[in-house]
C-alpha cells in the first residue's frame, strides 16, 4: 500500500504526537519519595478527571513513546519521564529471596498485586529490553531475561502457548476475570519479545522451537478463516460463543502481526507473511466511510504499524484509495482538547466518549512518530 502521506497529514501528526507526549508529562504521577505509584501514569481519565490505577503494560509502551518524543521533540523532560516509567516498572518485579517459583515475575499493577496477565508482564519485560538498548544499563536487560525464564517455566500451557494470567498470592478482591481454559488471540505479540530478547541477547534460544511453536500455533488455530485472530477454548481449539475481552483483540490484534514479521524475519517462513496479508484484507474490508476500523481507534496506529513494518513484504488488497489517510484523520479526531477536563488534554478518547485510555494514546505515540518523525526504534520487526 502507498504509505506516502501528504504534509498536512505528517504536520497533524506530528501536532497529535506532541499533545500525547506533554499529556504524559504533565500527567506523570509526582517523583515523591511518600507516593507510591511515582513516576506512572494513570491507565484512563474520564471527563469528571477520575483516575484508573496503572498497570505494567501501558507504563511499557509509553516509555517508548517518551523516548521517541524526546528524540523528535529535542526533549530531554520527556526523556527523564520516560526513565521513571523504568524505576516505576522495576518496583513490580519479583526479585524476592522469599519467592524463589516466581523469581523474574511481574505484577500487574503494583509492588503487591498478587496476579498479572502474561501477555501484559511480557509487555512490561519488552520495556526493560529497549530501556536497556537506551541507556545500556545490563540491569534492564537481565531483569528482561530473568522475566523471559519465569515465562517459560511458569507462563505456558502444555502446548507452549501463554496462560492467559497467573496467580502469585490470595486475591485481594476477588481477582480478575482469568480465562485459563481458553488460548488467548493476544498472546500472539508474545513473538515480539521474544525476537527483541534473542537479538538483543545473542542467545540463539528465544527464537528457536519454543518460539516457532508458538508461531505455528497463532496461524493454525488461533487465525480464524475470516482472517482475524480468536481465542480459543483449549481443548476444541474453537471460539467461545462470546469473545470474554468484547472485541477488544480483534482490529487491534496486540501487535501479533507484528510479530508474525518477526518470525518472518528469523526463520523465512512464508505462511507467517501469508497470516498477515489475511489479517490485513480482514482489517480494510471491514473499514468504515469514516475512516475507522471499529469504535475503538486503538487499531489504527497497531495496522499502520505493520503496514509500515512490512513494507515491501505485505499488502492490503482490499483496501480502497485512501484509506490510511481516511484512518489517520479518524485518529487525529480523537484526540481530546481538554475543553471538558483538562487533565485530558493532548490523550485519545479511543471509544469516542468522555474517557481517555492509555492504550490508544501510548500507541499512538509511538506510530506517529515512527511515520512522520523517523523514529522506528520501537515496535519493529527489525
């Protein structure tokens, strides 16, 4: 697909990255020695300014967001906010003499949630690997590698395939909805980093069997005939009859496309790049007259992303003219102005309603500045 974009798409894109970068600037919780959440950044803000908790992921990919901002924008506050979303991630890893079975693990939210879903620690993990390949500090990258050993010992089925979450301790409220008997469709962006460790580790072991098993199994029973990726129950290998996540992985397929190039890139193997052609005439048959995907708009930047990342190796054959314009003028719209409540300003409403995410936000940051700024260090295949 043509990627070239006209300059008043690359300025408003710019313009969109800006407002995201200072929104998490000015957003960023106090760095207090008396808070204990210092240094992250609230999940989602509704137009009342009421806050959802952090959780490790999100704090991941905005750090890269950051860093790229810093490097686009000659922003060294952006830079420094980035690296404490590093301590603040640090602080939820378990290094804990007490818990040698869960050594390496992340917890979700903070230094005492008692569970985390794999595919978001391992997101967590993605994070110490670029903060490792910004700062060269070896502390990052060995807490990557420790988190990549609990993964294998702990974090899979018997298949290989991730455990939708894991439990560290006694709920504290009940828990969260953790769907075990299915395979998630989202686990698929596990392939991400387990590519980025092997390179950044030199050990040829993260991308060997376990790593094409797990690729294998994403385009043989995870991809659906209609080209986009499901859960599945464990045992059947079939969808449920409700999607338990409401859609929310099926536009926005969690970077496994992403890292479908990624297997693509360490093993050659043709059916990867044929699973992401498929996904991608799912996604732009399915586009609407206004440019979106789906209500959420946290998909656009992920497909620009893979679109971008595979040039040259995929297509969209169903796309009409237009079309990434169309979705990049859909994003750029819902960027909010922070005319109702200020601490929105600059972030996505991803449903088009009063609230805020990060999710689309952190994305978002990331893409545009990868498009329209030359930052490509993250979320890359390469």
């Amino acid at each position: 697909m043509n990627m070239i974009l006209s300059d008043d798409l690359k300025a408003r894109g710019l313009e969109c990255a800006r407002g995201i970068a200072e929104w998490m600037f000015q957003t960023q919780r106090p760095w207090l020695d008396s808070d204990p959440a210092a240094g992250s950044l609230p999940f989602g803000v509704d137009h009342l300014g009421r806050e959802s908790e952090p959780c490790n992921w999100s704090m991941a990919f905005s750090a890269m967001g950051l860093l790229s901002a810093g490097r686009a924008f000659s922003e060294p506050r952006y830079e420094r906010a980035a690296l404490r979303l590093g301590e603040y991630l640090k602080s939820l890893q378990i290094l804990d003499p007490f818990r040698p079975e869960q050594h390496g693990a992340i917890r979700e939210m903070t230094p005492l949630t008692p569970w985390c879903y794999t595919r978001d620690a391992l997101s967590a993990a993605w994070g110490f690997i670029e903060l490792h390949r910004h700062t060269g500090d070896a502390e990052y990258l060995e807490r990557a590698r420790l988190w990549g050993e609990w993964f294998l010992a702990k974090g899979c089925d018997e298949e290989g395939w991730p455990l939708w979450g894991h439990q560290f301790g006694p709920w504290m409220d009940g828990g969260p909805q953790m769907r075990n008997d299915l395979q998630g469709s989202f686990q698929g962006g596990s392939l991400n980093f387990l590519y980025q460790l092997g390179k950044a580790t030199g050990d040829a072991k993260w991308t060997g069997p376990f790593f094409v098993r797990l690729a294998d199994h994403f385009v043989r029973h995870i991809q659906q005939p209609s080209g986009f990726f499901c859960s599945v129950d464990r045992a059947t290998k079939k969808p449920p009859e409700k999607d338990p996540q409401g859609g929310l992985h099926r536009a926005n397929d969690d970077l496994g496309t992403l890292g479908l190039l990624c297997a693509h890139r360490a093993t050659g193997k043709p059916e990867y790049l044929a699973a992401v052609n498929r996904f991608l005439d799912a996604v732009f048959s399915a586009q609407r007259e206004d440019g979106h995907f789906e209500e959420s708009c946290a998909c656009i930047p992920v497909v620009l992303n893979t679109l971008h990342e595979g040039a040259g190796l995929v297509r969209a054959a169903t796309a009409r003219a237009g079309a990434v314009e169309a979705a990049l003028s859909a994003l750029y719209a819902r960027q909010n102005d922070g005319s109702i409540q200020p601490r929105q300003r600059g972030a996505i409403n991803e449903h088009g309603d009063r609230k805020i995410w990060l999710r689309s936000t952190a994305y978002s940051l990331i893409v545009l500045l990868k498009l329209f700024a030359g930052q490509g260090r993250y979320l890359t295949c390469k």
